[in-house]
C-alpha cells in the first residue's frame, strides 16, 4: 500500500507541476516557445484533472492536499477567463427599448461550396431572422445565392430589417461584414499589413438611440487544422496564407498551431492599438482562432469586459468540432457598457455556434 501511494503522489506532483507550466500562458508570448502554444489549448483539460487530484489528495494525503490547492489556484487568471460562472438561464426573446441585440457567428462562407447544403442555408437564415438582433456581425462571409437558399446581402437586409451593411472583402466576394439597424456615421478597415494579409479589422460608429456606438467585427488567421498537407487539392481553401506556405506542408498539426500562434499574436497587437485609442463605448466581436487561456486572448481583452465571462455558464465552447473546451468566437465590450444576457446555442449548421448578446450603454 506505501509503495501505490509514493506512486501516486508522484504521478500527482509531476501533474501539478505541468499544470503549473499552463498557468504561464496569459504571461509568455508565443514567440518565446512552441509549448506554451499547446498549454493554452490543453489548460482546460489540466484545470479538471488537477481538481480530480486535489480531492484526492485531501483523501490520501491530507498533510499535502493544501499545497496541490494552491497550485490550483495558480492558474486563476486562466480559470476565470475560460470557466463562465452565472449558471444558464434561458435566453429571452423580448427585447427592452434601452438595450442592444448583436448577433456574432462565422458562418463558413454559407456553406457556399455546394448547393446540397441549401437546407442548412435556410435553417441559418431562419434562425438569423428569428434573433431579432439590431446589429449583426459575421466573419467568413459571402454572398450566396442557390435557386432555394438565398443568402445574399440584400435578403439579409429583408429578413432582418437591417437596412444598413459595411462588406470589407479579402478576397472577391469573402470577408467579414456588419449589418445594423441604424446608419453608419464613420466606417474603417485596418489592414493586417505586418502579416501580409488581405483580411481585415472592420469598424464602424453607429448613432443608436442613446448613445455613439463603436462596432469592430474581424477574423483572425485560419490555421487549416483539418487539412492534411497543403496541395493543389486544398490551396483555395489556404488562398490567405500567402507569406509562408511551408509550415502547411508539414503533418504536424501542433507545429501548425504554434506558428499560427504567432501570427495571431501580431494581428492582436494592431487590434489592441485600435481598441485602445477608441475614445466612445465599443464592442468587439470576432472569430479569434485563439482559447481564452492563451497569450493573444489576454492580450486584447486586457482591460475589457467578455460577454460570456460576464452573463454564460461552463466552458463556453463556439466551435462545434475538435475539443468541447474550444470558446474561440467572442464579444468584448469596453468597461462602459453592461452585458444583459448572452447565449451560443448549439446549431450544428456553420462550422461554429452563433453568440447573441443583450447589452446596455
């Protein structure tokens, strides 16, 4: 019995200390190591193994469990960004006069790459309508047109009654687009100059009835998780990645995140700039292709409020593939603005859940 014990709590201080090593990413950039890259991805996971081994510990070796407790608590920077604390509760439809509905979804080019995906078209449209949402922000857009599904950007004006868009287009008929309710007084698109690429920070000012609203919408870096190699086969599907094209013939999918890594670091950099020199309430939404325990996640919503963190429950997750701890679609709101409500409903339809949020200026 001493000799499983000693092995057990080796196991147990071995997993401390490597749960110790994920607790530093909201600290070391991405620049400095390709493991802090993996950690940010794996925290979640850690966070629920080190909680298992600490309620053990306070049954098998009650004279140490506090140290493992503090080793747990370690990591709270990253537990308080990934973990939604207000328990679930329905979303409600009705919509106050004072607040604001902004609707958020990457909504994979529409399923535009083959017209049997016509059905699910209607089924996004239909919850898109359904919403009710004053401002509507979508990445990986493009206006598509099927003989029974109708995505274009005038449908999308009659079906929501959101008379009013801004298209900023990386690619012909490809981009991130916002949708509102009330005209634009002032729009602007920053490019991602030191990555070389076509794809875009939005803004626009919109005057809604209380006050002047700042919009950012954007999409950070695809990282082609799901290709194989980079061939002939695929190179649409990577026509972004035009600056360095040899880390995609590589087959290791961990090296491809810690290079991408550092590239969404580069465009969090210009995106904070912009944040930071915002002079009226904003909101910032986007698909950010980073977990909220990485290095780029900390380092936009640094001095921000995350509407998930502020209204959801859990871990949140946005992305309907790979791991259930992947919350990479977000809103940020600067201090100024209250978040009502806020739900991702879990609509396998896009490769990733829409997020609707309520707020108050």
């Amino acid at each position: 019995m001493k000799l499983f014990k000693k092995i057990v709590l080796s196991l147990g201080i071995t997993g401390s200390i490597l749960y110790l090593l994920t607790c530093l990413t909201p600290y070391i950039s991405p620049f400095y190591g390709y493991f802090f890259s993996f950690a940010s991805l794996f925290f979640p996971i850690g966070l629920i193994i080190m909680l298992i081994w600490c309620i053990l510990s306070l049954i098998l070796f009650k004279k140490f469990a506090w140290i493992f407790f503090l080793v747990l608590f370690a990591g709270y920077k990253n537990i308080i960004s990934v973990y939604g604390l207000h328990p679930s509760k329905a979303f409600v439809q009705a919509k106050s006069q004072n607040q604001i509905r902004i609707l958020s979804w990457n909504v994979n080019n529409f399923l535009s790459q083959s017209v049997s995906n016509s059905g699910k078209i209607n089924q996004m449209l239909e919850y898109i309508k359904s919403a009710n949402a004053d401002i509507i922000c979508f990445q990986d857009y493009c206006s598509t047109y099927y003989p029974h599904a109708n995505a274009t950007t005038e449908n999308i004006k009659l079906l929501t009654g959101l008379k009013y868009s801004y298209f900023s287009e990386a690619d012909p008929n490809n981009g991130v687009i916002i949708f509102s309710r009330w005209p634009f007084l002032k729009k602007n698109n920053i490019s991602f100059s030191n990555i070389n690429s076509p794809e875009f920070l939005q803004w626009v000012e919109i005057q809604t009835p209380s006050k002047l609203l700042r919009v950012y919408n954007t999409h950070l870096l695809s990282m082609g998780i799901h290709i194989e190699l980079k061939d002939n086969n695929n190179s649409n599907r990577l026509k972004f990645v035009k600056y360095d094209e040899a880390i995609l013939m590589k087959r290791d999918k961990l090296r491809r995140l810690a290079y991408f890594d550092k590239i969404h670091l580069k465009q969090a950099e210009l995106i904070k700039k912009s944040l930071d020199s915002s002079t009226i309430p904003f909101i910032y939404t986007a698909d950010m292709n980073s977990v909220p325990s990485s290095f780029v996640y900390h380092h936009v919503s640094n001095g921000l409020h995350d509407a998930f963190l502020e209204k959801g429950w859990g871990f949140g997750r946005t992305y309907d593939s790979l791991s259930p701890t992947l919350r990479i679609d977000v809103l940020f709101t600067s201090p100024n603005i209250k978040t009502i409500q806020y739900s991702s409903p879990h609509l396998h339809l896009s490769d990733h859940y829409p997020i609707i949020t309520d707020i108050q200026l």
